[in-house]
C-alpha cells in the first residue's frame, strides 16, 4: 500500500468487491476470463470501511484501481475495460454487427431478468409477487428466444454460449443475475418450467452451470440466500 488513505496493492489491479455482490462477481469474472492477474479487496456491504470513499464517493461495489492509479466504478464498464485494455483475450467480437448483437443481449438480460428478480424480491404483498414473478418469467421467455436465434447466426455457432462453445462476454455479464434465481426460488417459490418456450433459457444455464467460469466465482447458495434476505420484507427462511 502506497502513502494514499486507502488499500491496494502496487503494479497491479485492485479490485474492490463483495462476494454475494452479482455486479461485484461480474467484474472478476471478467478479469478470470482474460487470465488477468488481480487482486480483491473485500468490501463488507454492511459494515463499509470509512475509507472507501476515497475510492468510490457513491460507495457502491465494484470499484476498480488499475496499477497506474485511474479508478473506475460500474461493473459493466469495468468488464469492458478489460475487454478493451486486452484485446488478446478475445473478450468481444470485432464484428461491429456482432458487438451490437452481444450488447442487446446484456440489456435485455437486465432489463427484462434483473430488474424483476429485484422487484419480485422487493415485493410485499402477495398479489405484487405474483406479478412480478409472471413479469420475470416473460422476461426469461424473451431471453429464451434471443438465445435461440443468436445460435442460428454464424456467431452463435449452434450454442450452448452466446457465441457457440465459448464461455465469454456475454456470461461475464449475465451470469451473476441468473445464479440469483437460487434466491428467488428460496423466498418467492419461483422455478422456471421446463418446457419449451424456456428450452433454450435451459440449455444455456445448464452449460453455464457446470462451467468455472460460473462455479469459480458463484457464492455458496445459503451465503447468497441470507445476504439477500435484506431485500424481502419480513423474510423467512
């Protein structure tokens, strides 16, 4: 640590993040995937350290200290940061029509998943829950679909991956969310069937589940469950 108010280490990338944190795993999985050395600083969500606002005035994780001083917040800038700084990683497609492709995908991942595993948990009232369970699970239908068409481009390679048997940037920013339905199934007794209009969804989680670029950053289900019980009102276990 140099004379600076906070901790990192010298001549390499400080990572400040939180285990249970999904944005926080999004990040080091995209350092794992480049095969970049980092390492982390571990931020209690509940406890924060009173000098991690020198490196994140928002205090929010993550939050990244490259080794020549620059700081950066925001998971997916980060995850495109080291997609960008190596390129040798093969972390995007060159393919300008490609790229655009993968970055609609990220945003209807979050867009129509996260934002409703979020409001289902949030939900109070059961007749909200309801609604917001079914609002999820169109969501995972339209990413059903998306995933089966992008394996019908050249790209997709047939799957089981966005780009065919390659674990890459569209897991690295993805996946994180989909390890939350654990969370979901726990206080809102959500699963997603298994029939047709999910197959694909399936297929897609089943590969990522088995792969280390999940499991090797996937917090133990029981951690994940208690950490997020502070987002459901009046959580039982």
């Amino acid at each position: 640590m140099a004379a600076t108010a906070y901790p990192y280490k010298e001549n390499t990338y400080t990572l400040y993040s939180n285990a249970q944190c999904p944005y926080s795993q999004r990040a080091r999985r995209a350092f794992k995937a480049a095969k970049i050395p980092f390492t982390v600083e571990e931020i209690d969500l509940s406890n924060k350290p009173e000098w991690y606002h020198l490196v994140n005035p928002q205090l929010k994780v993550p939050a990244l200290r490259t080794p020549e001083g620059d700081i950066f917040a925001e998971s997916l800038v980060i995850s495109e940061y080291v997609a960008d700084k190596f390129p040798e990683a093969q972390l995007l497609s060159s393919d300008a029509t490609e790229r655009a492709q993968l970055r609609l995908f990220i945003e209807l991942f979050a867009s129509r998943i996260t934002t409703f595993i979020y409001r289902a948990l949030r939900a109070a009232e059961k007749e909200d829950q309801e609604k917001e369970k079914e609002s999820l699970l169109a969501g995972v239908r339209a990413v059903s679909e998306e995933l089966a068409r992008q394996w019908e481009r050249p790209s997709g390679k047939g799957g089981p991956f966005w780009y065919g048997d390659k674990f890459g940037f569209a897991e690295i920013n993805t996946v994180s969310f989909a390890g939350l339905f654990v969370v979901v199934a726990h206080y809102r007794g959500l699963t997603i069937p298994r029939t047709e209009e999910y197959a694909a969804f399936h297929r897609w989680f089943d590969a990522v589940k088995e792969h280390p670029g999940f499991t090797d950053v996937k917090s133990a289900d029981d951690k994940l469950i208690e950490a997020y019980k502070r987002f459901v009102p009046k959580a039982s276990s």
